[in-house]
C-alpha cells in the first residue's frame, strides 16, 4: 500500500477481513451485552421487589398494632429493629404515615419528621404500583398500604439504596466488554493470519509481475504452482501461459529492431553509393582527360587536383562509414568524434533533401556511456528529424554535458510528433514494438536504448517551429549492457 | 414490645434475648435460682425501666446477691411500665418493688420505703430536659413551645412529673404546649428519640442520662441537657404498707444496705453505677410530693 486511503474500499484485504470480523464482534457483543444487561436487570427488580414485599409485609405484620394507636415511640423503634434485618439490599429508609399522609415515625426522622405531610412519596408510584426503580439516583422506591379490618390506617413507605445492584450491573458491563474485546482482538488477529496465507499466492503473482517490468516475464515455478490452492492454480497456469507469450513477442520485437538497423544501414548504404557515384563520373571523365591530354603540363595539374578531391570525397564517405560501425573500441567511452561521424553519415541524406544542419557538438574528451548505443540514437533521431523536415529546412543539433548528465537536442522544423509516436520515444506507453510502414520503429528502438543506457527523451517544440527532442543520459559507467538491436 | 409481653414468664437463664432491650423494657419475666432450696415462698421482687445496663450479666448478679445475702430465692419480675409494677405492688403479688417517687407519692399511704439508691453520695437526681445537641440556647422550657416531645413514662417522676409540673407553673398543659407528646416507657428510649431527631426535646432521668454518657457516649453526645430540675428523691424501693414489718422485707433491706460489703453486690452496684442503698426518711419525696399537689391542682 503507498499511502492510507480514507476509502474503505482501497484497504488491503489482509486488513479489511480482520476489521470485518472484528465489528461483526462488536455488533454481536453489543447485542449480547444489552440482552445480559436487561436480563439482569429484569432479575435484580424481581429480586429486589421479592425481598422488598418480604421485608415491608413483616414490618406491616408488627407496625399495625402500633400505628392503630399512633404510638410514635413503638413505630421508630421497630423501624429500627427492622433496619437492622435488610440484609439484602442497602441502608433502606423507612416512612411511616397515617390514613391522612401524617409522618407517625420514620427511620430518620430528620428527614422526615413526626407529623410532617409525605403524600407527594405517591409520586414515585405509577398506578397500584409498589416497587419503582430509579437508576440514576440509584434509589428504589416501595410502598406497603397498612390495612387492618379492610380499612386503610396508614402506610409505609420505604426508600433503597441500590448502589450495590447498579455496581454488580458495572462490573458484569466491564466483564462482557473486556471478553468481547479479547475475544475480537483474537479472531482479528486470526483472521488476519489466514488471510494473509490465503493470499500468499497472490503475492508471489505480484512479485513475477514485477520482475517483468525490468526483463523478461519468469514463468512460475512448477513446485509453487502444485502447492498452491486450485483456483490459484488456474491462474498460475494461466499467469506462465502469458508469460510464455509475453517472451516470444518480446523476441520478435528484438529481431524486428535488429532488421530495423539493417534497414538504416541499407539506406544510408544507397545513399553512400549515391555520394561515391557523383564523383566517379569526374574521375573517369579527368582520367579520360589525362589520357587524351595528360602531357599537358596544366590540363594534367587540373586533372589530377580533380581525381584527389573526387577520391578524397570517396575516402570520406568510407571513412564516416567505416567508424559508425566499427568494433575496435571498447563501447564505454564516448568521445565528441564519435558524434562528428554521424554528421558525416547523415550527410548524404541532408543533401538529398537540400537541408542544412548546424551542428554544435560542445563535447570534450571522452565520457563514460555506451558510445555506440548513443551514436545510434544520435542517427536515429537524426533521421527521424531528417525525414520529417520540409526540403531546404534547417536542423539544428547540440551536445552539451551538465553535472552528471549528457545533454542532446535534436531541433527540426517539421509539423513535430503526435501522441502515439511521442509516446513511444518517451516510454509513456508500454506498447510493444509497432510494426508497419513509418511506425516508428526507429523510434521505439531509441527509446529501448534510452532505457539501457537509463536516459530519457522528452518531446518539446523547437524554436525553429518544428519538434525538439531533449536527451538526457546519466554519466555513470553502465555495468551491463544488454544485447542491443 | 409485643414479644416480649408475649413472654409472660421466663423460667430460667438461656431464654432471654439476649438484647438490652429485651430486658429494658421488656415485659413480665421470673428469674428463678434452682440452686437455692426452696425452704419458704421466693422472694419477688418488682423492676422496671429505671435499669440501665439491665443485661443478663446485671440481672444475674443481682438476682443471685440477694438469694444469698437473705437465705431465700429471689425471683426478678419485670415489668414494661411504673403502673403494671406499682398495681402487681399494691395488689400483693409482688414483695417489693423498685418504683419512681411520683408512684410512691400517690400511693404514700399505701406504700412504705425499704430503701433509696445513693448516687454520687447522695440519695437524690436530678430531671433534664433534653434537646438535640445540635439546637441553638434553650434556657427555659418556653422556647420547647410547639416541640414533639418524649416522656419515658407517665408515672415517671423525672420523665414526665417535673415536665408537668413545670408547664403547670406556665398554666399550661403538655398537650397544648407541645405539638405531639409521645411516651417511650424507657429513659434510655427518650435519649435515642432525641439523638436520632424523632422528638426535638424529652424528659429524662438525669441519673440515666449522666450514665449513659460514660456506657455509650456516642448516643449522649447528640443530645443536651437544656435545663436541670433540682434535686429530687431517687427512685426508691418500696413495699406495700401491709408488708413493711415483715421478716423477709427487713432481711431484703439489710442485704440492699450490706451490698457494698460484698463481691457480687459490689458489682451489681458497679454495673447501676450506684454507691449504695440507704434508709431514707419519705420526707425526701416531698418535693414530689409538691409536684403532684400542683399537677392535681390545675386538672
């Protein structure tokens, strides 16, 4: 993954599973948690009003005699006694009134003194109700009619404190989270392990995809296909079936780019017998000459100055021919003659499109890049430029060195590139080789080298209104050369 | 205290519940001493709530000092309230009996003394009237107007008789001076429903009110004596007219007189808090006496 994506949906699978497991076990123990929660809840109330109608019908049993004579001191004193037998819930508080809502005693008679009127205790109450629970102030509110003789003399009223209910409801809370919570950790932690094996294989697909990028596409390996699972196995199968292709063509394409070469070659050669052509006519014409009148002192100066110029024309064109591609010189070095002798080479084709080059070769001494990798895409580029440029235009082409890189320009005054054919100098696009007339094989070819020699092209508009083409190549020595078209 | 008057006679130790209300106010009970051959009728002899630490260890001592200092068992009857004992007194059915001074008074010509308690040297107490210890100055029974009040028992001298009295002088009657008047048939009860706020203010036995605070502090220290009554006669011992010349109360007098001279008296004393028993002339109740006319007096 590059960078953290907000977007569920580009989050790695080993990732999303585990995520996925663990919130279906915070739903699930949501769910559990509540049910616990209000069945104990449900339990504690029945407990609770169980205890409380035990605890409110004995007090009721021993108050009735007391509260038939109003005998405040009998009344506390057996609210008293009972407070001491809860047991089962917390502190209660206990009220005792008459039939006319008159506090007779209660168990803290500060807060509800003799005579003081606590018919608003009904509040509490819904309908016929005895037993209501307040969890938030954590108090359960009960009530007893007292009735002797089917008459209502009085009633009690008592008061719980329920914190320690509300505390076993925490704690059983605080148990459910911290096992659902291990119990999520653990399953996420699982579930990412085996999705990570499950995907392993896809993983050994990225690394062979990856590898391709750089070289040849690498078959996967019987052994790891076997072991692999049979849906992964299909496409492993697949994966080297491509690959297999993928290699063929790439073959194919190197064997195109060698006949591609060929091809310039032949060019150049037909233009090469079309330069030494020229000047056989005046040498055999000034040989003729010579033998008609070659006694003549100056017909036979003029002669001969004729043949040598002819023949050193000749010599030239055979020369510049001879250093393109010639094997005497170790390919790591790059001198600025190396790159005059394209000048030469291209020559003829200048000639026969009356076109004119001004050449600024700036280079000194000798750099450490593959020599005739570059001269290939100086002529490449060349004749690209050359092809497209009207007759009579200009071309320009400089060669410089920055810091650490070899500069070169190649300016025309052609209608300059469109996308495809600029996408395949530049290595925008990784479409194989195009095949066909004025593909742009040529091309295709630089870029391959570019990439050899770890350079780029970029595409730009010249000055002169044509296309430029900017070269960049590190200057550092290149270990390996790959066999190059 | 309805279990306890269920229990209408307890025959030996083991069967008492072993609260010091149970035996506080608890209702009739004999404590019987089958050791002591039964040579003539026991002696019995009537308490009431004037018991503080009447615990079983209290009873037990008293009731076995006085079947060895008099040669006779000695049965223990108590009873809830000064009437049932006064009444179980004056019928008969009891030998001797520890009342209260206004009991006494009233009935001067039907009773005579065996003996008075001296406490602190002397054979007097005191009243108090007794607020919540958290109640701004009192200084006369005026600013208690309007209270709920306890009194410990209506033929209580120091527990309602002074109260009366006092509110007499003012022309005044309890139940129109206080808002409620309740009666708690226990000095120790008018201090638990002062100190837990039940009453605002009680009438209450200052000997029992100065013990309890050395027994249980804690309970004392949320009342206040508000006002002091003078010194008054201390509950007596008393017998019926009839019986006064009799050789089994003139063997009982001698033992409560001898008490101090003896181990287990010695600490049956130690537990009332009590110095001894004197003869007393019933001069000593005229105060009460006083009381009562001035009760009687205004209706």
């Amino acid at each position: 993954m590059k960078r953290a994506s907000l977007d569920p949906r580009r989050w790695p699978l080993a990732f999303k599973a585990p995520a996925l497991v663990a919130a279906f076990m915070l739903i699930v123990s949501i769910v559990m948690t509540n049910a616990v929660l209000s069945r104990l809840r449900e339990t504690q109330e029945r407990q609770l009003a169980a205890m409380s109608m035990i605890y409110l019908n004995g007090l009721a049993s021993a108050l009735i005699p007391h509260v038939l004579r109003e005998d405040i001191w009998e009344i506390f004193d057996t609210i008293e006694r009972g407070a001491n037998l809860e047991g089962g819930f917390g502190r209660a508080s206990v009220v005792v009134v008459d039939s006319k809502g008159e506090t007779l005693a209660a168990s803290d008679p500060r807060k509800a003194p003799v005579l003081s009127q606590q018919s608003d205790r009904d509040r509490h109450f819904e309908g016929d109700a005895v037993l209501t629970v307040d969890s938030d102030k954590a108090r359960a509110f009960a009530r007893k009619p007292l009735i002797y003789q089917e008459r209502r003399i009085g009633e009690i009223y008592a008061d719980y404190d329920i914190r320690h209910l509300l505390r076993e409801r925490g704690e059983v809370l605080r148990t459910l989270i911290a096992t659902n919570t291990g119990i999520a950790l653990l399953l996420a932690a699982f579930g990412y392990w085996i999705i990570r094996r499950m995907l392993g294989p896809l993983a050994t697909l990225s690394r062979h995809l990856d590898l391709s990028v750089s070289g040849p596409v690498q078959p996967i390996p019987q052994d790891q296909i076997t072991a692999s699972t049979r849906e992964f196995r299909r496409l492993f199968v697949r994966f080297n079936a491509m690959a297999d292709a993928v290699n063929e063509r790439e073959a194919i394409a190197k064997e195109l780019a060698n006949e591609e070469r060929l091809a310039s070659l032949g060019r150049l050669a037909s233009g090469m017998a079309h330069e030494i052509n020229n000047p056989l006519g005046g040498l055999f014409n000034a040989i003729d000459t010579l033998k008609r009148h070659g006694d003549k002192p100056s017909v036979r100066s003029t002669s001969l100055n004729l043949i040598e110029r002819g023949l050193k024309g000749i010599r030239d064109v055979v020369r510049s021919t001879l250093t393109a591609y010639r094997a005497d010189r170790g390919p790591s070095r790059l001198a600025a003659a190396d790159l005059d002798d394209i000048r030469l080479l291209v020559g003829p084709e200048l000639v026969r499109h009356a076109l004119s080059l001004d050449w600024r070769n700036m280079l000194e001494g000798e750099l450490p890049t593959d020599a005739s990798a570059l001269r290939q895409v100086v002529l490449n580029l060349l004749l690209n430029a050359i092809q497209a440029s009207p007759d009579g235009g200009q071309l320009i082409f400089l060669a410089t060195v920055d810091a650490e890189n070899l500069l070169l320009e190649v300016h025309d005054e052609g209608p300059g590139f469109n996308a495809e054919t600029e996408a395949v100098l530049t290595g925008e696009s990784q479409k194989p080789a195009p095949v066909g007339e004025g593909s742009g094989l040529g091309l295709w070819v630089t870029r391959r080298l570019l990439q050899d020699l770890r350079g780029r092209a970029i595409v730009g508009v010249s000055h002169l209104g044509g296309a430029l083409v900017q070269v960049r190549v590190p200057l550092a020595p290149v270990e390996e050369l790959r066999d190059v078209a | 205290m309805t279990v306890g008057r269920e229990r209408r006679s307890v025959p030996a130790r083991g069967n008492w519940a072993p609260t010091r209300r149970g035996v506080l106010v608890g209702g009739a009970a004999f404590i019987g001493a089958p050791a002591i051959v039964r040579a003539e009728q026991p002696f019995r002899f009537g308490l009431t709530p004037v018991f503080l630490t009447s615990d079983l260890d209290l009873l037990e001592a008293l009731q076995r000092y006085l079947s060895v200092a008099m040669g006779n068992e000695v049965q223990l009857v108590l009873k809830r309230t000064y009437q049932e004992i006064t009444s179980q007194l004056l019928s008969g059915l009891l030998d001797s009996a520890w009342i209260c001074g206004f009991p006494f008074v009233a009935y001067r010509r039907e009773l005579e003394l065996v003996a008075v308690p001296v406490w602190r040297g002397k054979p007097t107490y005191q009243s108090y009237l007794l607020v919540g210890a958290d109640r701004g100055d009192v200084s006369s029974i005026r600013d208690l107007r309007g209270d709920i009040h306890a009194f410990s028992d209506p033929d209580s001298n120091s527990g309602y008789l002074v109260t009366r009295a006092l509110l007499a002088e003012n022309r005044a009657k309890p139940q129109d001076f206080f808002r409620r008047t309740f009666f708690t048939y226990g000095h120790r009860n008018v201090v638990r429903a002062v100190a837990a706020g039940l009453a605002q203010s009680g009438s209450v036995d200052g000997y029992v009110w100065e013990v309890l605070s050395e027994a249980e502090p804690e309970l004392t220290k949320l009342t206040k004596p508000a006002w002091r009554s003078e010194r008054m006669g201390f509950p007596p011992i008393a017998t019926s007219a009839g019986n006064a010349a009799s050789e089994g109360i003139r063997r009982f007098q001698r033992a409560l007189i001898d008490m101090p001279s003896d181990p287990t008296g010695r600490s049956v004393l130690g537990l009332l808090r009590l110095d001894g028993f004197a003869t007393e002339d019933p001069s000593l109740f005229d105060s009460i006496a006083r009381r009562v006319d001035l009760v009687r007096a205004l209706g």
